[in-house]
C-alpha cells in the first residue's frame, strides 16, 4: 500500500501533518507517533535489502535510502518518516575512513587523538551530498502528506566515535582528551559543528519537514561539563538552521539532569528517554517546548496490557506539555515484534484524553 | 608494608575510623577515600595472583581473597579495604551453575524464565557461607584498624544476570518479566532478598565495618518502576541488616531520578555517580545522609591538574552533607594509573576547605 493511501484524508502538506503541527505546539487531532529506529533491523523486508548491501553502502544509496525509509510508513501508518541513516554517514560523505563492522559498530581507521588528526577532519561540500538530496527529494515526492525527519549525531557523538575509534563503553579518552586537551577538543568539535549542520541544512533544503539532532551519549556527562565542553557546539548547530523553517527535535539518553539545557540548545521538541516522565520533563524544561517519548523501548516485549497501560501513562503525561510526539525513548531493539508496533500506531492514533 | 603501618595512628578500631565515622555523619580530620573496584585489573600485582586462578575461585578461596582484598590498602593507603568478590558469588556459593566467562562476563547456564525455575533459586546456608568467614575474619585480623566493607549486588541485579542469562545492554528480557509476570518476579526477588541479606550478614557477623549494596542497572528504571519492582526488596535487604550496628551504603549507576529512594531504602550513605554534583545530592535526599563519591572514573586519564580540580571540586560539594567518603562515581576503570590513585588518596587526605 502506497505511504499516500494510508495517510489520506489527513493533512495536504507535511506542514500541515500531525507531527509538525505537535513540534510547534499546536492543537492536532490525534497524538502523533514514529519510532526511533523504525527503519532497521526489526523489520523483515529490511532484513531481506539488507542482505544484499553494506550498511553504509545502503545509506549512500539514494534508491536503496528510499526504500528503507518508506518500509515503516507503509507497515504502521506511522506520523512521519525518518531518513535511513547512520550517525557516521557524513564522516563517510566527507571521505573520512570509516566503516561499520558487524558485531562492533563503527571503526574509524585513524582516530583523532592530537591536534594534526583534529585538524585533518575534512568539510563537506555540498557536491557530497548529492547522494542525499536526491534520496531525500525522492522521498518527499513518494511521502506527499506524511512528513520527512531528517537527523544528524550531535558533534559530542560523533567526536566519541573519532576519539575512541569505534564504539566504547566509558568514552576514556574521549573525556580524556576533552579535559585535557582542549585545543584539540575545540579545533575537533568546530569541524564536527560544520559537518553537522552541513548535514542537517542539506536535508532540510532538499524537502525534510523536521530534523533531529541525536546526542546519544550527551547525559553519559556531569551537567557541568556537558554545558562547558558540548552544549556550545550543539547549539551553535540548532541555530544555524533555525532560518530553515523546520522544527527541531534534541535528544539523548539519560539526559534528566540536562533537559533546561537539551531545550535551551534551540530545539522546539525535547527527546525524551523512559526514565523522566513526561510532565516531570516538562517541568523542568518548561512548558513551552513540545516533548517527544517516551515509551520504554523493552516494554513492547511486555503482554499488551503492560504496553497499553504505559503508552496511555506516556499519552496522559505528554499532555502538559506544548505538544507531544508519541515514540519510544530510545530505538527500536532488534527483537521487537513489528505486529507490536503496529498496533501501538493504532492504539496512539486513537486514544482520546476523555476515553 | 602492613596495612597497619599505613594506618598508625589514625585509630583504634574500624569503627573509629575516618570511614565509620563519616558515614554516620560524624566529624572527621581528613575526608575518607576508597575507591570501587579498587582490588582489581588495574594493579599489576592483582594480575599476577589472577594469572593462577580463575575469577570465582579467586573469590571463594580465602587466601586469594585477603591477599588481594589487601592489596589497594597496602598500595594506597586508602581508608578502608572492600571485600574482593563479584556479584554472582553469592548464587555460586548456593550452587547455581554461574562462571565468568572472559571477555564476555557472568553467565548463567539455565537462565531463569518462569515460575519453576525461579523457584529453584536455592537459599544460602551458613554452612555454604565457610569461605567468606574465614577471609573477613582472616582480613579483620590483618587490617587492624582500617575497616573493611562488606558488599552485595543487590537483589534487582542479580535477577538481571539470572534472567538474562550474562550481561545484556538493555535488559529487555528482566523488564518483560518483572512487567509480564509479577509472580515470577517476585517469587525471584524474594529468593534473591535472602540469598543478598544472608551475604551481607555474613560479612558484618564475620567483621565488616561497613556493607555497601550495589544495584549497578537501578537507574536503568523509571522511577515509577524503580519503586514498584526494585525498592520493596531492596528496602528489605537494608532493613534486615539494621541491628548489625554496621553503617550501610546503597549505590547505583545514573540514578539522579531515584535519589531519595536509594537514600529511604535504608541507607546511611548514598554513593553518587559523576552525572549529579554531591551538593544537589545532597539537597535531593537531605542534608541528613553521606553520601560516597561521584568523581567520574574516566578523569584519572586526564592531566593532574584537572583531575585536582574535579577532586576539589567534588570535596567542597561534599561538605553540604553529613558526611562526604571521597570515591569515584563507578569503579576503577582497567587502565587506570595506580600512581594516579595513590596521587589522589594524598590529595583527599591534605585536602582541607579552609585550603
């Protein structure tokens, strides 16, 4: 069934669409939903393109981007797309050595560790990028109503994967050299500013109706250092593209110490994990911002009932806020059953605050 | 050198020391440090005894537990000795088939998934329990007047691993479970409560100063989760060991939500990890408790004047609470420098606010 036919009826241009409409904190008829992720592994026909394609070969592959990001919006009638990438692809783009490693993740050949390696961090041209407006243009035209999310990882994530090489649990000398080495860390983090909002700018002009700035390991810091050493460079990133006319998502985990902070970055909606509720979210962050969770992503392997009860706990809370846009608070597990996840689209799309 | 002769002079008695006393919110001359996982992969010496003998019977075998249980107190000069030991001892030393598998962690060869086989957790005799009298008593014998801490993982944890079957990044399993199937669940949290309270016990009756009950994934919860699944059991833990006369810790990672439970659970101390300054701590669960910690275990890779700076910064915060036990925020990362926490111990022990 084609993307249109499920969202018929609803909304003449994303602008107008549940999810951008929430994003800006107005009134829509119905919450709407999408799922961190929604676009992977879980999900059979994914599996079956997969199969055939290196992971970052498929990200630069604008048939192959197109394909993989419709998939979710066909199976769940979900509110919005969310463009297949991965955090790494615009070092790739940019021509930096990386590649993603079955089992491990991303490993880049030659990490950042001094001054030189900072500096060697190339830009990236827009001729780069071609790539990309022509998945992302392909898409707007095969989504008609339904919205495009685009995203990027945050500088401090990416600059994680630079540092360490590949992924790590403790980010050792990522914070090492953060404190120790702060000419490095900041001619590091400049590049990854640049980088980022090239990135995220290119999809939106190319037709992407919201973008998402994912920091996942942002509240892996103290809230001082996160403030000192990150959050200049994330906002320096919201708000050069504030003049794009789209609205703009900030998330990471386990950011409850951070969320004043993760708002005042420039985002208009504040991911949030399952470990804050709502409207203590909202408390904190004021409730101005829209919010965006936060459904433990486990709890769809919990009987129906479970899931019910905290989706509708998600829903009741998420009403103090400016605008709430149902999602898990963090990806898709690998596991998930997709049955699940459908249902949960119809069960959001049709829960009411009076019920 | 003994152990005591680092000591002389401080004390009489564990339970004058500078750690007893801080964590009952009594004044001290010097703020008191220990670190997690102080015995362990980061010293050589504590290698070359493991190079001979696997990780759990390192753990069951007296000798091998005194000689590296003593190792940081003779290297540092810290201000208490932790027990050397590992989560899943306890469920080893009742007879559920538990090895560490390098490089991968516990694992557990029939994981536990439903009623019967939560059922058949077995309880731990005193009799079973031989071992850990033996290497506390032989401890308390060599350590003089320097404390020794008693520790547990707690009953939430250890039911991760036993339903997991090894370490798992999210949990999705425990979290089906204890939503799914509450009589599973706390049929196994009551088993996992006598086995955790019969641990602890033992190793105060045996000598300990001082326990700490670890809940490593507590934060990894909702609030809301926390208090309904975990707390309960937790709380039992603590209380059960209320008459010992022994000064309790309660730490977990990333637990900024749950604070004032930790702290209501039972608890004397509160450790703090690195993500929430020891003042706001202090002001979340009151000024009424110590706290342990938060400095993050990953500055010891930065420069010394950083990781003084952190340190500082990390003992005037603590000065708001009762009592402040100087420690990192997780324990001892593998590549630690041992001269760097050896450099740290000096410092917290000359460190004064009036500086």
């Amino acid at each position: 069934m084609p993307a249109e036919a499920r969202v018929a009826g609803r909304a003449l241009h994303p602008r107008d669409s549940a999810l951008v409409r929430a994003a800006r904190g107005r009134p829509t008829e119905h919450v709407p939903v999408w799922f961190m992720r929604q676009a992977g592994r879980s999900l059979p026909e994914y599996r079956a393109v997969r199969a055939r394609i290196a992971m970052l070969d498929a990200c630069m592959r604008p048939e192959v981007v197109t394909e993989i990001t419709l998939q979710p919006v066909r199976r769940y009638g979900v509110d919005a797309a969310i463009l297949f990438s991965d955090i790494v692809v615009p070092l790739r783009a940019a021509g930096v050595d990386v590649e993603i490693v079955a089992g491990v993740g991303p490993v880049i050949a030659t990490p950042v560790r001094d001054l030189d390696s900072a500096r060697a961090v190339p830009d990236l041209d827009a001729d780069q990028l071609d790539f990309l407006a022509a998945a992302v243009g392909e898409l707007v035209a095969e989504l008609g109503p339904t919205p495009l999310i685009g995203f990027a990882g945050a500088p401090y994530t990416l600059a994680s994967y630079l540092i360490e090489g590949g992924p790590s649990r403790d980010l050792a000398r990522t914070k090492a050299l953060m404190w120790g080495a702060p000419d490095v860390w900041s001619e590091l983090m400049d590049a990854l500013t640049r980088l980022t909002t090239t990135f995220l700018r290119a999809q939106a002009m190319a037709g992407a109706s919201v973008i998402q700035l994912f920091d996942s390991w942002a509240g892996n810091l103290s809230a001082q250092d996160y403030r000192r050493f990150v959050l200049p460079y994330s906002t320096e990133v919201l708000e050069a593209c504030a003049d794009l006319g789209v609205p703009r998502i900030h998330f990471g985990l386990g950011t409850g110490e951070i969320l004043p902070d993760l708002a005042a970055a420039g985002a208009d909606v504040v991911g949030i994990d399952w470990r804050v509720p709502l409207d203590v979210a909202s408390e904190r962050i004021g409730a101005t911002y829209a919010v965006q969770g936060n459904l433990d992503p486990t709890a769809v392997f919990a009987p129906w009932e479970v899931i019910e009860a905290k989706a509708d706990d998600a829903l009741s809370r998420g009403r103090r806020a400016a605008g709430h846009i149902f999602n898990l608070g963090h990806g898709v597990l690998p596991d998930t059953d997709p049955d699940v996840l459908a249902r949960l689209v119809d069960h959001v799309h049709h829960w009411s605050p009076t019920r």
